[in-house]
C-alpha cells in the first residue's frame, strides 16, 4: 500500500477528498513530473553548534521551504499541486531532521501560505506527503490542495483543516484537524522524536532543548496494535479541542501503550471555545478601556466606580518595558515600542499592577492586557538604556538582552520588500512578514520566540488578568498566534473556575479590499469590528445619505463578522486621533451630542461585544486637515502621568475625559446589562432620522437625530407603569431626575398582557390537539406534553354546538354554536375542568378557539339537535339558552341582498355581514358584548390562559376590544396575580383586500396566515422559490412584525383546503417536506409557533377538490375515538398526532433551548441548501436540493460533539442518531443525501454529549 523505495515513493500521491474519504495510489501528472525532473536540488546543511539548536534546524528547514518553491500548476480535476524540491540535510540524523519537522509541522499552514495557494473552504482538506528513503538523506514534498473552485496560485487563504501524511522507515502519522494517527510495525528509540510531533498535535506544553537532553534516552517505544479509531480522519485530538476529550484519547493511548507517555498536567494546553468567553461577573457586559491610566488609579475606579454601576472589565494600556521617546515627547504611541517583558511602565510597577489586578478582580472587574507580541521596538530608536525600566537595548543590532531576543528572532530575512517594510496591503506576506511602520517584527513562527511570548502572557495569567487584547494581530500569521496561545496558562483560580481560558481578542483592521479577513483569526477568538465605528459614525452625521433608518438589520445585514466573534466600539485610542482605520467619520468625545448616540446605539443594540472608551483631552492643533499634535501622550508632570481626579459632579479632572463616567454612557451601560439576552424587537423608524427599538419586555430605546421634534406613540414590549428615562436622569429609589416615561394601555386602551401567553418559564410553543376529547387531552399533558416541553394546547371551541347529520358530523359543526354551555362531542364541563386542572398543574396551559362572532347558520333545523340538546331556531333567530333573540344580530346593518358577504373588498360587508349564512352578531351592542364576556369569564375563572379568537377578520376591532376590556384577569392558581388573558386572534390577509392583519394588533396576536402559505411555496419549489431566498424571512417577507404574529405551518381549515393557503400548505400528507417546514419554523424565531396534531380522514378527489373534506374525527356512531398510544410512541385509532413525531417533538425542545438568542450564521449554496443558528446554543441545516450537502459551517457552538435530534435522540451521554463533532472555531462538518427521509440535521445545547 506504501512506498517501499524513494524511486516508488515518487510516483505515489495520497489525495484526501474529505475528512473521511482517503484515496491513496493517485499518479502525479506527467507535466508535473517534467516540472520536478526540470528542478535542481537545494541543500540546506546543519551547523554544528548553536545556542538553540532545534531552532536552527527550523531555521535552514524553512529557508529550504522558502527556496523550494518553484512552480504551481492545476490539474483537469481541481486539485492544486505545488512541488517543493528535495532538500539535502548533511550532517543531521533522521531523528534530527523529524526534529525539526515537528517544529515546522506547527506552522504548516503559513508556510502554505506563502507558497501562494488557496483553500477555499473549511472544509477542504490540506495533504501532505514527505517521503524519506531508507538511509538517504533526502525526502520529497508534494502538496495539494482539494481545489474544487479551481483556484490559481497567488491567491489568499483562509481558515482550513490538514491532513499531513507522513512516511519515513515504515512510520505513518496523520494529522486530521491536528489529529494523530500511529501505525508501526517497528520501535522508534527517540522518544524525543515522538514528542517534536505529539507535543504540537496534542497541545502538550513544550519542553526546551536543554530539558530534553537532561531526560533519561534510550527508553524505545514498542508501536504495535494501534488501535482503530487513530486511524480515522474524524478524530479530532489537537490543542483545539476540550480537556475531556483530549485526555479521554491519550487515556485510551496510555492504557494501550502500557505505559504513561505524556503528563497530564495544568501546562496542558486545550485551547478551546473558552477563549470567546470574557469571564465578566454574571450580568455584566461590557468593558471599558482607561487609556493610559495609571494602576493606583486603576484599582481606585474598579472599586469606587466600575463594579457598583456593572461595567465587566478594563483594558488597560500595554505593562511591558517600553523605550522612553523624546522626540515627540513621552508619545502615547511609545507604549507600542516594547524593549523587553519586565512590568514597569510610566503607568507603574509590578507591584502596582499585581495590586491593581488583585483589587479589580475582588469586587468582579476583569483586566484584559494590551499585549504587544508582533515587535519590539523600532530600528530608528537609539541604543541605550532609555527605557521604562533601565534594561539595555539595540534595535540596530536587533539586540534585547532583558528578554533576551537577537537577530535570530525577527522575520528580516523573510521580508522581500528591498527596505524590510510593508509595502503593499495586498500582499499577505508583506503584511505578516515585513516590519509595521519600522518596527522590527518579530519571527513567531520559531519556538523560542512563542515560548518566550507565552512566558510573559503567562506571568500575567498567573497575577490574575482575565484576557488579551492581541495588538497588530493583522500582522502576524493566525496559526502562529494560535501557538502562542495553546502555550497559555488556564486562568488564576482565586477568581476564575479551574480550567478557564483567557479571553482573546484580536487587533485586525478588516474595512475589505484587502487580502488579510478577519475571518481569517475567528479561530483564535474574538476580533475587533472596526467596520462598525466607522460605518455608525457615517450615519450618525448623516453622510453620504446614511439614515438611521437603515439600522434596523444593523450587524450582519451591514456586512459585519458575525455577532458572536465581534469586538466592537464606537472609537479606540487610535482612531479617535485619526490613527488605524475609520478616518473623519469615526464620532469621538470631541463630538460629545452625536458621541452620546453612537454609544447609547451600541449598548442597546445586541450585536457584539461591547468596549467603551475613556480618553484624555489634548491640545488639537490642525494644519492641512491633519491634527499634528496626534501624538501627545497622557496628562503628565515632566512625563510621569497625572493622578485621576474626581470632581464633585463625578466626572474627572486633571485633563482625562473619562468618557465611561458621563451619565448618558454609564448609565446604557447598566441598561444593556438589564436586556442580556433579550430579543431585538419593535422596531420603529420615521423613514429618516428617528428610530426606536426594544429588548424584548426589558427595555426601549428612542433616538431622534433628525432637523425636527419627535412625537410618536410607539409600543414598547414593557408592563405598563412609569419609567425613568436614564438618558436625561438617574433613578434615585423611586425617583426620577429625568424625563418620566408613561407606559399603560396602548392607543386603543389594552395592555400590553394580551401578547404573554404566560407559558412556563423555557416553553415556547404551543400545540393545537384538533378535535381531542379532554380527558385525552388531560392524559397528554400529563404524560407527554409537559415532560416534552410544550407550553399549552390549544382546544377545540368547547361551547355547544349544533349536531350535523347531512354530512355527518363534519369538524365543522363545531363552529356553529348555540349556546355557552359547556358541553360537546370533546366532553362535559366536568370533564374540560378536569382536563384545565391537570394541564396547569403539570405547567401546560389551556387556550379556547373562542367562537363569538356569530351562531349556527340559518340553514339549520330548528330544535334540540344540540351537543346538549339545548333549543334553538336559527331561523327565527331564537337562541334562548343563551338566551340572543333576532335584536342580537346584524341582519338590519348588512347592505347586501343577500345578507352575505359578496365583497371582500367592502369592509363593511366584511364584518357587518354574515359569513356563509352563519348569524353575525351585533357585537357593537353591549348585552352582546358582556353576554360573550361572561361566557369567556367562565373559561377564565376555570383556569384556561388565553383564546384564539374565531373569525376575528368579520368583527370590528373596537368590538372585540370592548369585549376583551369586560375580562377578568386570570386565575390566580396557576397565574401571577394582574395576569391578562392571552389573545390571538384568527385573521386571514393575504393582501389586496380592505381588511389588514394590522387593524387588530391593539388587541393582541394576530395569525399570519402568509407565513405557511410562502413557506410551502418555497419548500415545494414552486415559481422559481428557493430556500436560499429565507434569509430574510419574517417581516423582510412582508409579514406582520414578529411579535404580534402568531405562526404556523398549517391549520385545521388549510390543512384540507379551507381558509387562506391553496395547495402549497405542507400538511401531514406531505411528512418529509411538512417535517422541514415545521422544523424550519421551530428554529427560525419569526412569531409564537403553533404546531398542528390532525387526525387521517378517507381523502377523495373530485376534478382536483376533495370532496371528504368535511369528516370529522375518529369515531364510532359520533362519538369520539380515544387517542391511543402504539408501542413506538405514535398515536393509533387514526390519530396523526405530529406533535409526537420525534422530528417536531425535538426540534419544540431546540426552540425552548434556543430561546432569545439571535439568528446567527446565516449560510446558503444559492440554491436549497440553508443553515442558520440561533447564538450559541443552536444550529440547523436543511438540504432540499438534488444533491447531496456537504459543507464544513460556522455553528457558533461551543466545541464538543452533539446528538442530531432529528436523525434521533440524546439519551443520557448516548445519541440514537447522527453525530456532529464541532471544533474549537465552532464549525462542524455536514453532510445531509438528498435521498434522506429527513434531510436537515439539528444540532443544540441540550443535545451536547
């Protein structure tokens, strides 16, 4: 299967299609064979001493890299290949050079990258293959890439897995997203060989050369019997994945060895979705940078200010030794010149800075550090000792002794410019290879140079700093932060919980154009937005014809990273000085009015992670445009910075703006506090300039930044009660400074209760049990509804209703009632209290389909043919059980002959006429009204938590209104005391008619009937839709805004073509399109989801009608069937019952689980294959396309691997279905056949094993 020989090894190629399929045996293309044979030998020999010697064997190998590289070419089939020409080591043993090929193996993507070749996608997979014959001393390279866009050389890279196959004397290791893999049939004596490989794949912390010699040798290795599973490509064992993990699989490696080869120690590096985590004390979230302050002044603010008005953390300046710059004086920019890693700065001490963190982290105030690992400082800068501390430095020798770092530490020999500067943006290894305006950069790629680096960040570790801002991050190579990183400590465990990780944050100017993304360092964490200061600020000052009406998709929709990854402020100490990016449109303190909104936007607004800005005043001076003073460092006496002052107001003195401490930006910083968590909702814009938005029900901001007032009623999503404006004022106890809000009853008197369906706390949806018997209904909450997590049932119309025998007792008989009695085909009054009483106790609540705009139709017999046998004469208009008599109805208002509605587009017709012949009544009349009121008081005083108003479209809105202020508030058992019926509302607006959905929001939900419908429509594949197109789905459709709709796939009417839809309503019928529309619905947050649970009738098609589209329920003689339950959980007797299917059933508990988080990570193919998640707590991928899906996606996902609940279920730490491993970059590899009987997979929180 291997090559035996280097003249075989030649000819043999392994490509690596995918993380799981292998193909090894390939031919190299003759044209590129004539390439190889055309190319001579490079040598690259070893010296026989050096100081580190593994880093010189890095060094020449890199160098032999660097000249290597001769030519690109792209085969018919997409694949990449790039030829590096063998390279001769004289004088080194095997074991020297797999040495040293440890090493490089680290930074084996950069060095991809400067070869010029591009990995398209995640998912594509890097292979390596290095042959080294038997006793020579040459080994050759050949690299591919799976290529399938067929991308020429030259080109950028971004984020991929490799795969490196290595064959040398019958060794054969493979790294899989840093995965290892062993197969030997001989003993390999160099155990520190073994360790050049395992310590970068595994992340074990790594030891120096002089601690390698000083170990026993000798010690052999017997390598036999590897066990299977190291042999797949889908093991995942790298420094990216958890702790669990990695010690579960050198567990298993130990216990097959026989022996203990790694120790697993803290130093053990698991870089993993820790690193997103800032670690602020709970309901904290947000920080603050104090730019330039001292440490004493630092320590003082944290207790006397940050943590009693909940800011989360500081970042503070760079603590390294800097050089002392006198020409400019004492700049700011000198924090940025590092001469070695001591902790004395003019900001202060080690001893400060150990107080400083140890005072802030006590009252709950994390410390993030500046830190300046890209260089040291520049070449122009004088030899000498003039330096924070006093250490000795050459930046013309490149000599730092204090560290120590020498010429060998910097990438000069890389840099290809001429000068050894940057010189083109365009160009990935200029930026990442060549010095930063001077500075002299330093090489990461080397081992010494990341262990020195992660030896600093360490010590701070260990003081307590809970993070890293990673300064010029741009310009360094990910993977060589990504190593620095997996050399870190886990954080101090006097404040933080065992095992956590630093928090990272990187410094990347990404405004596009460039070929550097900020895409490119997710992996490693966080990373600054900079497109949003400048983009907020463009709008803020009404430039280029920005509005702050645009704002509503504000975020992603803007073109931003996605929320989860983003660091974001309004301005930083660089480019609030016309520094970094953002240029003149960047708002600053100097701007103060539009400042304060620009800030406020980003506190109240969810995306990102937030940073607030506190700043120092100094004196501008402008010539040509251009502030000259840009430079001027800190509020200083003879260069030692000035004390904060405080001023009696609470603002500060001494020249420092302490920006955070303004009252209008302290106090949004406790407001985004207060609505963590909550929804983006009730948008409202003016078209220009004015704008508001919600948080859910806790909290409303309003900005006018237009030339006019600003006078609206807008909804706010909060109870009723006065507010205190925090802007204009502060709440002192219960008073107000400011301005006071008034939130009551809306414009047509109704408060805001009537949108809470006060399910139980982590319910989200509802599920409608069409035509159940309530002792069934009973026996499912109890048994099934509660424990799966549905929030309530929806009922059938439970008051009585005329008996129908031509046809026989259709469903819709129950929508012609005759009185108000409690009594019909589902059960007694006894029998509904019974059913309310066991649902709520069990936490399921009860909603009426609520039957009040009319009575049985004029066609029905007169007499007792009653569900309870009650008289009635439709024809007389004579209903004396309620009692309504002919002075009840709207015969005497409908102006049509017939009186029926003839005219949809006559709203007047529409509500005052009757709807096919049923009695419309005269709700306008009081009696009518409070008769009603009553009937729904009864319910109400029973237990039920809401209605689904019947046939709302033909009432006027104010007579349901009227109707709705006559209830009691709910029933006290089981409901929080105030508590208003839950009320929507059955309105049918497919648009081009007189009446809209929008004339009811006062009164509560309304059903959004185009929402099914549209969604059929796509999922079928009707009229050109694709799933691709639902990025925007909700109120970017056309629907009404999210919270007043109440959503569903189908419905009892449109599931057997009545009511609103036609035939793209997915129903039951169509189970594999149906389970993706309902999944899609549950996951996607547009609206309150209603799931359907239908019954099977005899269908029967007549000239494209069916014709039995009237049965009613199971039943025998009338009387309903039982719902029994099958062996499998399925419902028999008839009963569909798709709320049980495990596919519905699981994705109700994904919303549950993914509740209030955003709609995140939006990805499509352009065609039917979409995936989206829901913050960090859920993700799905649909595949409706004639091809298979395979794609490797963005989750946002903490890493770890997770039960796909609709391939089957999570059950305990086993999962019944399909897998998804999720790295520690939150992506995850999918592949869904189309032939699939459920092509999407849903993966969340609670499915995590």
């Amino acid at each position: 299967m291997f090559p035996h020989s280097e003249q075989e090894a030649s000819w043999i190629f392994v490509e690596v299609l995918s993380s799981s399929h292998i193909v090894v045996g390939a031919k190299i293309p003759s044209s590129v064979l004539k390439c190889i044979n055309n190319r001579r030998i490079k040598k690259a020999r070893f010296p026989a001493q050096r100081k580190h010697r593994d880093e010189s064997l890095n060094d020449n190998l890199m160098r032999a890299y660097t000249f290597g590289v001769r030519n690109c070419l792209t085969t018919d089939h997409g694949i990449v290949w790039i030829y590096l020409k063998c390279i001769i080591f004289e004088g080194g043993t095997v074991a020297q050079v797999l040495l040293a090929l440890g090493t490089v193996l680290g930074t084996l993507k950069r060095v991809g990258i400067k070869m010029g070749f591009q990995y398209p996608a995640a998912q594509n997979v890097l292979c390596v293959e290095m042959h080294l014959g038997r006793g020579s001393k040459c080994f050759s390279h050949f690299i591919s890439v799976n290529n399938p866009e067929n991308m020429r050389c030259g080109q950028q890279s971004t984020d991929t897995s490799i795969t490196v196959i290595l064959y040398s004397n019958n060794i054969f290791i493979c790294f899989v997203k840093n995965a290892c893999c062993l197969k030997d049939s001989s003993e390999i004596t160099d155990e520190a060989m073994m360790r050049s490989f395992y310590k970068t794949n595994l992340g074990l912390k790594r030891e120096s050369w002089k601690e390698r010699k000083r170990k026993e040798n000798g010690e052999k290795l017997q390598v036999k019997n590897i066990p299977s599973f190291f042999l797949s490509p889908s093991v995942p064992l790298g420094g990216y994945e958890n702790t669990l993990r990695c010690r579960k699989y050198l567990r298993i490696w130990e216990e097959w060895n026989g022996k203990t080869i790694f120790k697993m120690k803290s130093e053990i590096i698991v870089f993993c979705w820790a690193q997103y985590a800032p670690h602020t004390k709970t309901g904290r979230t947000s920080i603050v940078h104090l730019f330039e302050w001292r440490w004493v002044d630092i320590a003082l603010e944290c207790e006397r200010y940050l943590a009693p008005k909940g800011f989360g953390g500081v970042q503070i300046s760079p603590p390294s030794e800097n050089a002392v710059i006198t020409d400019p004086s004492r700049p700011w920019w000198e924090r940025y010149q590092p001469v070695s890693y001591k902790l004395c700065t003019r900001s202060g001490n080690e001893s400060e800075f150990k107080d400083m963190v140890t005072r802030c982290n006590n009252v709950g105030v994390r410390i993030y550090v500046d830190a300046v690992i890209n260089h040291m400082t520049g070449s122009g800068v004088s030899a000498g000792t003039s330096s924070t501390c006093g250490s000795y430095f050459n930046p013309g020798t490149r000599d730092f002794p204090a560290v120590p770092y020498s010429g060998w530490d910097f990438n000069d020999e890389k840099c290809n410019t001429g000068n050894g500067e940057i010189k083109s943006y365009d160009v990935a290894y200029q930026v990442r290879d060549c010095r930063l305006v001077g500075l002299l950069d330093l090489a990461l790629a080397k081992d010494y140079v990341r262990s020195t680096v992660a030896e600093y960040l360490n010590r701070l570790i260990d003081i307590g700093v809970a993070g890293f801002r990673i300064d010029a991050s741009k310009h360094m190579w990910p993977g060589d932060i990504k190593a620095v990183l997996d050399k870190l400590h886990n954080l101090n465990t006097s404040w933080f919980p065992e095992g956590s990780r630093p928090f990272i944050y990187q410094e990347v100017i990404d405004l596009g154009g460039e070929t550097i993304t900020s895409s490119d360092y997710f992996g490693n964490g966080h990373v600054t937005e900079f497109k949003y200061g400048v983009k907020l600020g463009t709008v803020l000052r009404k430039w280029s014809g920005e509005k702050m009406a645009y704002l509503k998709n504000w975020g992603e929709g803007w073109g931003f990273m996605p929320s989860d990854r983003a660091l974001v402020f309004v301005d930083n100490h660089d480019n609030q000085r016309g520094h970094g990016a953002g240029g003149a449109s960047i708002l600053t303190f100097w701007d103060a009015r539009l400042y304060k909104m620009g800030v406020g936007f980003m506190l109240a607004h969810p995306y990102g992670f937030t940073r607030v800005m506190s700043s120092y005043h100094w004196p501008r001076h402008f010539e040509d445009g251009k502030d000259v003073n840009d430079w001027v460092g800190p509020p200083n006496n003879n260069g030692v910075i000035k004390e904060v002052t405080i001023n009696p107001d609470t603002t500060c003195g001494n020249g420092w703006v302490c920006e955070h401490r303004w009252r209008q930006i302290r106090n949004m910083v406790i407001f985004r506090n207060v609505v963590d968590g909550q929804p983006f909702t009730n948008w409202w814009d003016n078209g220009s300039n004015q704008v508001a938005f919600g948080r859910g029900n806790k909290g409303f901001i309003v900005f006018n930044n237009d030339d006019w007032a600003l006078s609206a009623t807008l909804q706010t999503g909060l109870p009723p009660g006065t507010y205190c404006d925090v802007i204009s004022g502060d709440k002192i106890g219960d008073n107000c400074t400011g301005i006071e809000i008034n939130v009551s009853c809306d414009a047509i008197g109704f408060c805001w209760a009537q949108y809470d369906p006060h399910v139980k706390s982590g319910r989200t949806s509802i599920v409608h049990l069409f035509e159940w018997r309530w002792v069934d209904i009973a026996l499912e909450c109890e048994r099934y509804l509660a424990p799966k997590g549905f929030g309530g049932v929806q009922v059938s119309p439970p008051s009585e209703n005329a008996v129908i025998t031509d046809p026989s007792r259709p469903w819709w008989e129950r929508y012609q009632p005759v009185s108000y009695k409690l009594c019909t085909r589902s059960g007694n009054e006894n029998e509904f209290k019974d059913m309310v009483t066991r649902c709520n106790n069990v936490g399921v609540r009860i909603y009426v389909d609520a039957v009040i705009n009319h009575m049985t139709g004029s066609g029905v017999s007169a007499g007792t043919g009653s569900t309870c046998g009650s008289y009635f004469n439709p024809g007389s208009e004579d209903f004396p059980a309620v009692p309504y008599s002919g002075w009840d109805f709207n015969d005497g208002k409908c102006k049509t002959g017939s009186g029926d509605i003839e005219s949809y587009n006559d709203a007047y017709q529409v509500r005052d006429c009757r709807l096919v012949s049923l009695l419309d009544l005269a709700l306008e009349k009081d009696y009518v009204r409070s008769t009603i009121a009553n009937y729904l008081n009864h319910l109400i005083d029973i237990g039920v938590a809401g209605f689904r108003i019947d046939a709302s479209k033909h009432m006027w809105p104010g007579d349901i209104k009227a109707v709705l202020d006559k209830l009691h508030n709910l029933n006290t058992k089981w409901f929080p005391s105030g508590s208003k019926p839950f009320i929507y509302q059955e309105v049918i607006d497919l648009g081009g008619e007189a009446i809209t959905s929008s004339d009811y929001f006062g009164n509560g939900r309304v059903t959004e009937f185009k929402y099914g419908a549209k969604l059929g429509t796509v999922i079928r594949k009707w009229s050109g839709e694709k799933m691709a197109y639902l990025k925007n789905w909700g109120e970017g459709w056309g629907f009404m805004p999210s919270n007043r709709a109440l959503v569903f796939v189908d419905n009892h009417d449109n599931q057997r073509g009545h009511g609103a839809g036609g035939a793209s309503i997915l129903t039951f019928w169509d189970a594999r399109l149906y389970k993706m529309g309902v999944g899609f619905m549950l996951a996607h947050p547009y609206g309150f989801t209603r799931v359907m649970s239908s019954y099977r009738w005899t269908r029967h098609f007549v000239n494209g009608k069916d014709v039995n589209d009237w049965m009613g329920p199971p039943n025998k003689n009338g009387v309903i069937k039982e719902v029994t339950i099958n062996p499998d959980t399925t419902c028999g007797n008839d009963w569909v019952c798709e709320h049980r299917w495990r596919q519905i059933r699981n994705m109700v508990m994904f919303r549950n689980v993914v509740d209030g988080q955003p709609f995140t990570n939006w990805w499509d193919n352009g065609s039917n294959q979409v995936a989206f998640g829901r913050g960090n707590k859920g993700f799905i991928v649909f595949n409706n396309d004639d091809s298979t899906l395979s794609a490797t996606l963005q989750t946002g996902l903490p890493a770890g691997t997770y039960c796909d609940v609709i391939s089957g279920d999570k059950s305990g730490n086993s999962c019944t279905g399909i897998q998804i491993s999720v790295s520690s970059d939150g992506k995850a590899h999918f592949s869904i056949s189309n032939s699939a009987e459920d092509p999407f997979i849903a993966i969340h929180a609670d499915s995590k094993l």
